[in-house]
C-alpha cells in the first residue's frame, strides 16, 4: 500500500509542476485523500516507513507552496495586463510606425494604414510587390530609389485596377544597384491607433483594420 501511493503521490507532482493553478489544486486534493487514505489503511503492525512518510510531507508542503506560487504569478500577470492596456490606451489618437510588413485590407476596401520602406543606400532599380495571405502578387510597380526612407500607400487595387477582397496584404521590396546586387531593404507600416484590444489577453492597438502588438511599435509621431 505504502510503495504503491507513494508512486501515485510522485506522479501527481510531476504532473503538478507544469500544470496550471486549477490543475496544481486538484494534484493537492487528490494528494491529501491518497495521503489520508494511507493512514487510515496501513497495518498497524506494520505503519508507514517513516522517512518515506516525511518524504510524502514535503512533497504535500511542496504542492501547497507551488499552488500559493502560483496564485501569486496569476496576480502580477493580471497587474501587468491591466498595465499593459493602460498603456495601449496613451497610443490611442497616436500616429505610429510598427515593425511588420503587413496591413490588413477592410470589408469596406479602405486600407488605413501605409507602408514605409527604407534603403540602405541608393538604388539603380526599386520593384514593389503588393502580395496576398497566399503570396501571390495582386500588384507591382517602380519604387522610389534614393537612398533612406520613403512612403507607399496602396489604394486596395490590383494592377489592373480592380479592387481587391478583404485581408492582409504584404508589401515586399526588391531593390538593385546599377550592378544587380542587392541592397537591403526595410519595410515598416505607420498610421493612426483607433482602438485598443486586449479581449483575447494581451493588448492590441488597432490602425483601422490592421491589428499590431505593442511591442511591435518603433516609432511614435505627433
């Protein structure tokens, strides 16, 4: 009886240091009714080996302490969150600059946000390719090829002029000096936060249509 509780105790701390608060409650509970249960059980002639009945009480005071640990982390997590929206809300009304290459086009077929490309130094040629979620390209043209930064805004057609459907669209850069090498290329989108999310955990702003992480940020204009 001893040997074969003890095993199910070890199990169920294993299992109890990578569970969630919920799960490290029922791995305590059910701890205590097998604990319980070996005492009530044992034969009195023979009881429990005492070093290993004090190794089950320190793993029932380790679950405790791990459940109180827990608790504890859940709260600092649901001040960071609140903290985080807090500072979502200050962006909103903000023009920013977000370190992604994709923006997502609205039901209404407006995009609210542009994209920004950076050379890093002057090209001879600079190809822009609009691409859909399946990357094919919906449309193409010449870029301008100065050296640093510069501005695209895309008005939601195809190269034929039709308008395009709903979703993300990635803007992706090619850019060649007069010898054919390549020349790096980065690639940001900026606009205006219109709203803060943070329904699914973690706070997202909102450019129109296209959702960023704060983290993403790297630029804040007035």
């Amino acid at each position: 009886m001893v040997d074969s509780v003890g095993s199910s105790s070890s199990s169920l701390l294993n299992g109890a240091t990578s569970a969630s608060s919920s799960s490290l409650s029922a791995s305590y509970d059910m701890f205590l009714q097998l604990l319980v249960t070996q005492l009530q059980t044992q034969n009195p002639l023979d009881p429990a080996d005492a070093t290993e009945f004090t190794q089950q009480l320190a793993t029932y005071a380790g679950l405790e302490q791990q459940i109180a640990t827990n608790d504890k982390l859940d709260s600092v997590l649901g001040n960071f969150d609140s903290l985080s929206f807090s500072t979502g809300v200050g962006y909103l009304g903000r023009n920013v600059e977000a370190d992604t290459d994709t923006l997502t086009m609205g039901d209404d077929g407006t995009v609210d946000a542009t994209w920004k490309y950076s050379l890093g130094a002057t090209a001879d040629k600079v190809k822009l390719e609009v691409l859909d979620s399946d990357g094919n390209v919906v449309w193409s043209g010449t870029g301008e090829t100065a050296s640093g930064d510069h501005s695209f805004t895309w008005d939601g057609k195809d190269s034929k002029g039709n308008a395009v459907a709903a979703g993300d669209y990635t803007l992706k850069v090619t850019a060649t000096d007069a010898d054919n090498a390549d020349i790096d290329a980065t690639i940001h989108i900026r606009g205006a936060v219109t709203a803060v999310d943070s329904s699914d955990g973690s706070t997202v702003l909102e450019l129109g249509d296209t959702r960023i992480g704060l983290g993403s940020i790297v630029r804040l204009a007035a």
